[in-house]
C-alpha cells in the first residue's frame, strides 16, 4: 500500500487538481507489455519527477524486480488511450517466485510466514497529476476491490508511506494515534530494519494520515507496528495489514461490489 517520493510523497500524489472535462476512466489489469510500460513511465512521472524520489533510474520508467512477477492494476482515459491511474498486486505465489514480498526489504516480517501464502501485497500506487479530481484513485479502488472478491483474497498488506517533510511532529502524533488504536495483535507484529530516530512530540500537533493511509484505516486496518525509513522516498512507511473478514461493514459492500476486466 506504499504507495504510496521524497517531498510530500502519499500526501501529495493524490491532492486535487484540475481534471480534464469529460474525461472517460475504466479501470482493468494490464493486459500487454505496452500496457506495463505505460504505468512504470506514470510512476516515474510522479515518483520521481514531481515528488523526487531517487528509484536510481534515469530512462523515464520506474522498474524494479517486482515489476515482473505483479499484477498491473491500472485506470485508462478511453478518449486518449492513457494510462492514468496505477497500483500493483504481487500475489502469494508472486513473492514465492521473487522469494520474498517488497516489505521484507523494509521489515522483518517472521511473524506474518504462517499467512504468507494468503497475503497480497499491493504498492506503487499513483495518480496522474491532471486527473487528481476526476475520480481516478475511485476507480483504482474499485478496480482492487474487484480483484479482492475474484481471487478470493483473505489479507492486503502493503507499505503506507507518510512523507518526513510533513514535519515530525506531525509524524508523532499520528504514530501515537495508530499505535493507540489501530495496532495490530500482537501475533502479527512486524519490526523495521531501520527504524527512525525521532519521532518527535506526539501532543504537539494534531495528527494527519495520508489519504492512502486513511482509506485503508477506514476499512478496518492494523498497522503493524513502528515505522520504518524508506531512504529512496524519504518517508516513514508503516505496514500495514487489513484481513479481509475484518472489514468494516459499512464500506465492504462498497468496496468488494464491482468486477474488474482481465
């Protein structure tokens, strides 16, 4: 769920702006080459040349070794064939092929082995900056909650990024905020490899999640345990775990009522 880059990262890939009038959206999986390629230039896009990240490429798409064994989740402008929408799955026999999921590279996960084989593992997830208010991150969340009901997925796990030049205090507020009421049992705990220094005060100030962060909070949530450095998107990621049996009623039959084309 990392989704969710230096500078102002989840907090900023999803803020609003001007959306293109009459802009008609579908959201499906990738369904060719060309179809991935077009999301990792979007990712590039944003990650790094509006939010500048450093994903130690310079060729205008953002690749890494999980590209190849995920699933492309992405929202097209019919009216342009462009792809303007994105968020990757990388299924439990996905990360059995990589040999790990991309958590791992940021948290010691041993407590998460006994369900690895029933977690999917989502991240990358962007949004056009022109297509911020056109009902674009809608459609991505439709189209994964599609995919949740197809695959009969029984846990989402996933990064979710807060971005440090929101401020510390900021960040230790809302750590203090999901420690107290979103932490999850502690049989699925997980430990950051790096960990943060400073968290700062949590009473100084009134804490802000990400609206990434926020929509999977909403649908019942845990956060795993302390944050982790992300050092390529500067930010605090925290994991986090939603099974799917726990979520909450009132969003469920929203979030898992429509179908995704494959």
């Amino acid at each position: 769920m990392q989704t969710v880059a230096s500078n102002s990262v989840t907090a900023q890939l999803f803020r609003a702006t001007a959306s293109p009038i009459g802009a008609h959206l579908t959201v499906r999986l990738a369904a060719s080459a060309s179809d991935v390629i077009a999301a990792q230039r979007l990712r590039y896009k944003v990650f790094c040349e509006e939010m500048g990240a450093d994903l130690h490429r310079h060729d205008g798409r953002d690749v890494d070794q999980f590209d190849a064994y995920c699933e492309h989740l992405i929202v097209v402008d019919e009216a342009l064939d462009k792809v303007v929408g994105t968020y990757r799955i990388l299924a439990p026999w996905g990360a059995r092929a990589v040999k790990r999921m991309y958590s791992e590279g940021e948290f010691r996960v041993d407590s998460l082995k006994p369900i690895a084989h029933k977690i999917f593992e989502v991240g990358r997830a962007c949004i056009h900056p022109a297509y911020r208010s056109s009902g674009a991150l809608a459609r991505l969340w439709t189209g994964l909650g599609a995919y949740v009901r197809e695959h009969e997925v029984k846990y989402l796990a996933g990064c979710a990024s807060v971005p440090l030049d929101s401020g510390s205090l900021n960040l230790g507020a809302l750590r203090a905020e999901l420690m107290s009421k979103h932490l999850a049992p502690v049989d699925f705990r997980v430990e950051p490899i790096r960990g943060l220094q400073s968290l700062g005060d949590p009473t100084a100030s009134r804490p802000v999640a990400p609206p990434l962060l926020k929509g999977y909070l909403r649908l019942g949530a845990w956060v795993c345990g302390e944050p982790a450095w992300d050092p390529d998107f500067d930010s605090a990621d925290f994991f986090v775990l939603l099974p799917i049996e726990r979520m909450v009623p009132r969003y469920a039959q929203h979030f898992l009522g429509a179908r995704v084309v494959q």
